[in-house]
C-alpha cells in the first residue's frame, strides 16, 4: 500500500513537473519570437514546439 502512495505521488509530481516545463517552453518561445526576427527566430520556435510536443507525449 505504502509503494503504491509513493508511486502515484511520484507520477503526479512528474507529471506537474512537464506542465512546468511546457508553460516554460512556451513562455520563452514567445519572447523570443518577438525578440528575435528572421530565419533563426523561425527555427528556435520550431524547436521549442518540438520540444513541447514531446513534453505533450510523456
């Protein structure tokens, strides 16, 4: 009974922890968009979203 509290404790901590870094993820890809102009401003956002997406996959 004891692990299995442990267990659900952990898989919501982890899970709180990818919502963390998703808002994050995002939050920073849009500064950076309007900071950053051009092809690199392009590419770091398709990263970031990728980088969410697999944060969404988890």
């Amino acid at each position: 009974m004891m692990n299995r509290d442990k267990r659900k404790s952990r898989q919501e901590n982890a899970q709180i922890e990818v919502k963390v870094a998703q808002q994050s993820l995002s939050k920073n890809s849009s500064e950076l968009k309007s900071a950053i102009k051009g092809k690199f401003s392009k590419k770091l956002t398709e990263t970031f979203e990728e980088q969410k997406q697999l944060l969404d996959n988890i």
